[in-house]
C-alpha cells in the first residue's frame, strides 16, 4: 500500500485518476490534515516536524510500504523524517525536480503559495548539484491563485497559473511547484517546456511500494 499524504482532500481525486490511468491495481491510503499547510504557512515548515513524524508513523502502522508527501511546502520535513518511519518518504516535487534540471539552466519556479518557493528552490538546486549541472532558478508568486484553489475554485487558479506561465519567455524550463497547480499545465500556450509534480511523483512513489 502507497500512503499519500495531502494538505487538502482536493488532492484525493487527482492522485487516483493517475492510479487508475497508469497504476491500475496500486492501493493507495490517502491521510488529508490541512492543518499542517496552514501551520507551515504561519510558522514555516520546521513548526510541524512533530505532526508530520506522527502522520507517517499512522501510516506506517496501517499497513504502508511507503508514503508520498504531496505538499510541496512539507515536502523537506517529510523526507527527513524518513530514518524514523521505516519506509521510504519521498516527496512528490523531487522527480519533477530532476527532470527540470535535465531539461536547462534556466527554471523558472511559479508557486500559488509563497511557503512553497523557498522548499521548492532549494530542491531544484540539490537535484542540479547531484547531477553536476549549472542551474539558474527564478521564481514567481502567482497572486491571487492560492485563495481560488482554497475556495474550490480550481479552474480560475488554473487559468492564473496558466497565464503566468505564458508569460515566461527566457527559460528552459517552467516548473510548476505545487501538485494543485496541474490543471494549468493543460491550458498554457507557451512554447517553454511546463512541469507537474503529480504523475511522476506517483510513478515514483509506486515503484517504492514494490519488493527490492
């Protein structure tokens, strides 16, 4: 069983039409606190070390062969927990990470939460150091997104995202920091190449769930 820990349950139904499309059999557990988001955001990732150890372990004791941590904010503190939980903890921003590496120099990092650009660029520059590879980030705050996506309205902070993303014109690659920003990655227009987190965060998460 893959645990997925989310800090929305708007997450749920986007990570199980991805199971159904390309992990037709995988059993995934979803554990949803909002509360850990909105603490990070107050208080900075660090403020909620203890709950995310405590969310993985109830993982872990209802049967997980790994957990992936889909909140790009937490992404770091879940990782490093994983000594203590006894599973692999892997975030799903990290795969993303490494492809947008591999793709140029020059990524431009679009967030809907300011918490997540700081987790979000420290990632990409240790992917780039593992690799050996130069890397220039930049980042961009898409103002007003996240208060949609919170609403439910997750079409009109696709559409905000999209158009911030169309706007980028000098990089190699567009990386989209939050797995809640994926819808927009369908609707841009631009012809730099955009990355999502979820499908190749699952892929990794499912591969981590088989025996070695």
């Amino acid at each position: 069983m893959l645990a997925l820990l989310h800090t929305s349950p708007l997450h749920i139904p986007v990570f199980d039409a991805l199971r159904d499309e390309d992990h037709r059999g995988l059993d995934l557990r979803h554990f949803v606190d909002e509360d850990l988001l909105s603490r990070a955001r107050r208080e900075g990732a660090e403020a909620v070390t203890d709950d995310v150890r405590k969310a993985l372990h109830r993982a872990v004791a209802e049967g997980a062969r790994a957990v992936l941590c889909t909140c790009s904010t937490i992404g770091g503190v879940a990782e490093a927990a994983a000594a203590e939980a006894g599973v692999p903890v892997l975030r799903v921003d990290r795969p993303m990470a490494a492809a947008a590496v591999a793709m140029g120099a020059r990524v431009v990092v679009l967030a809907t939460a300011e918490s997540t650009l700081g987790p979000t660029v420290t990632l990409i520059e240790d992917e780039a150091h593992r690799a050996g590879r130069p890397v220039d980030v930049r980042t961009r705050l898409v103002e007003g997104a996240f208060a949609r996506f919170e609403a439910g309205d997750t079409q009109g902070c696709a559409r905000l995202v999209a158009r911030a993303a169309d706007e980028v014109t000098d990089a190699d690659v567009i990386l989209l920091a939050q797995a809640s920003m994926t819808p927009a990655q369908h609707l841009t227009t631009t012809a730099v190449p955009v990355l999502s987190s979820p499908r190749p965060g699952l892929a990794a998460g499912a591969e981590a769930t088989r025996p070695a």
